[in-house]
C-alpha cells in the first residue's frame, strides 16, 4: 500500500471509530436518562457505561444539558403513528408504547420526561422539545383545539407510563397487550377525533 493509500485507510478509520464512539455515547445517555432522569444522571456514569472518559463525552457534546437535547431528539414518538394516518392514529402509538414494556432496557422518551420533570433545569429544556414534537402533530388535526388535543395524547402517555413502567398498578400489570392496546389505542383516538363542539370554538365556551 502506498503512503497516499494508506493515509486514506487511516483517516476512514478515524471517522469510523468517531461516529462509533458518538453513537455508544448517545445510547449510554438515552438508557441512563430512561432509567434516572436528567436531575439524577451525571456524565461519568454515561461515560463509563459508553466506555470512554466524561472528558471525552464533553468533548463530543459540549455538557450534560446538549447531550440530553440530543437524546430527545433522537426520540420521535410520533413518527410511526403519523404515517399510519388519522384513522389509524391511536392504535398504531398504543401498539409502540405497549411494545416497550417487555423491553425494560429500551430507550423510553416518555420514562425520561417523568424522571426529569424534578429538575428545574430540564422543564425548559422538555417544553422546547414538546412544542417541536408536537408540531407536526398540530399541523396534521389543523384546527383551533389541535395544540389541546396533541397535549392530551402527551398526558395520556404520561399517565399509563407511570402508573405501568414506574408504579406498576396491578390493573395495568396484569392486563394482556391486546386488551390494553384496545383500551390505551381508543383513548388515544379519542384526543385526536373529539366532539365537534371543541374543533368549532366550543373549547372556549
């Protein structure tokens, strides 16, 4: 191999290795945050599960606070149920958030906003991110309750998630995925397809 040759070896690698290290540092933070939360997660945890040093892990994102705007943005909740259309909206986020209950490893941005919601630091960064989430959630019912209706559906998430990951009530334990998909789908479809009098101004009557 020739010296111009192997230079361009060498480089690949280092971008490689680069990405690499990025990505197992994302995904240390994603499963700390899940599991503890912003207020309760410090660099050098996410640094030793990743397997690098907390100098490194600034060095890639700048501080604690950008990585965990990071990690919300790679957390779309939304985007699977979006494309399934309105008709098949509730079911489709029911399917995916019952799906994460027999995966308690798995990276929950829904664990993550109640674990973080303590910490004064995180609520600005959480409604930032809400309100960007949920944009296209908005654009889609376009009409004057959309932003009250995508709201709802974030607080119907929030409710099952803490009384099925973090409580863990006995109903919701015991019940079957199917049924619970049923049950958790149709409340879900009810926020986005309400009583024609709160899409014609009656929310405000």
């Amino acid at each position: 191999m020739n010296a111009n040759a192997h230079l361009i070896c060498t480089a690949r690698k280092r971008v490689r290795d680069a990405s690499a290290t990025r990505e197992a540092i994302l995904e240390a933070a994603r499963m700390a945050f899940t599991r503890h939360g912003y207020g309760q997660t410090g660099v050098r945890e996410i640094a030793r599960d990743a397997g690098v040093t907390a100098a490194m892990v600034n060095r890639y994102f700048g501080s604690k606070e950008a990585l965990f705007c990071e990690v919300l943005n790679k957390g779309d909740l939304f985007n699977q149920a979006l494309r399934s259309g309105r008709a098949g909206f509730g079911e489709t986020l029911a399917r995916e958030i019952i799906g994460k209950r027999s995966e308690c490893s798995r990276f929950d941005p829904i664990l993550v906003v109640l674990r973080s919601i303590g910490d004064v630091s995180a609520v600005s960064i959480l409604r930032d991110h809400l309100a960007r989430r949920l944009a296209p959630f908005i654009e889609m019912l376009d009409h004057e309750a959309a932003a009250v209706q995508a709201e709802m559906v974030i607080a119907i998430l929030s409710g099952f998630d803490l009384l099925s990951n973090v409580i863990k009530s006995p109903g919701l334990s015991s019940c079957d995925d199917d049924r619970l998909i049923s049950i958790l789908g149709a409340a879900l479809q009810r926020c986005i397809d309400p009583p024609a009098a709160l899409t014609h101004g009656g929310l405000g009557a």
